[in-house]
C-alpha cells in the first residue's frame, strides 16, 4: 500500500510539472525593445496585457504609444502589427524566460528585435 501510493504521488508530480511546462506562458509586463537597423537602432517599450481573454499591447518611444495590430501569441510566439514612420512593420518572435528574439520585417528587408522583461515606457 505504501508503495502504491508513493508511486501515485510521483506520478501525479509529474503530471504537475508537465501540465506547467507545457501550459501557455503569460507574456503580460513590459519589455525593453531594441530593434537593430542600417539607420541606427531603435529602442523602447513594449507593453503587453491581456484584456477579455486576449492579449493586447503598444510599443512605447519617445513619449509616443503605438498599437500592436493584429497581435497573436500562442505559446511562446508573437506576432503583429505597427504603422511607424510610414512604413507597416511585421514583427514576429518567440519568448523565453525573460527575453524576445525575433525580427522586424519591413519592405521586405528584416532587422533583428530582442527585448529584455522590465521596460519602464521610454
């Protein structure tokens, strides 16, 4: 009987851990952004939050807010939408613990984006 439920424990932690592994990250916070670009680098915010079940967010520099259109993340993915000097830019991206790697698709040419968790809205 003791083995049994010693067994019966052990698999339920198992259970535990895998269901918190495999479950869906919340990405809520900011991140401190920077994009990597010919004409010199970009830096700001992103701020994401969840709002009725969804995931909603700006990117935030030099005093202005701009909304991420179309944003989706699913798992540890990213992808969305910005109109930012005249251009529409696509950034897509994965998380991790505490960083985004991902780029920043523009006419064509993509630049790398990273960002760090904890911006304060440059």
């Amino acid at each position: 009987m003791k083995t049994l439920l010693t067994t019966l424990m052990l698999v339920l932690g198992v259970v535990a851990v895998n269901a918190q592994s495999n479950g869906k990250a919340d990405v809520s916070g900011s991140w401190e952004y920077e994009v990597v670009t010919p004409d010199g680098d970009y830096r700001g915010t992103m701020e994401i939050k969840k709002a009725d079940g969804k995931y909603v967010g700006n990117l935030v520099a030099g005093g202005q807010k701009t909304p991420l259109k179309n944003l989706k993340i699913d798992g540890s993915k990213m992808t969305c939408s910005v109109y930012a000097e005249g251009y529409n830019c696509n950034i897509s991206g994965e998380f991790n613990a505490d960083g985004f790697k991902g780029g920043v698709e523009v006419e064509g040419n993509v630049m790398d984006m990273t960002a760090k968790r904890g911006g304060g809205g440059k």
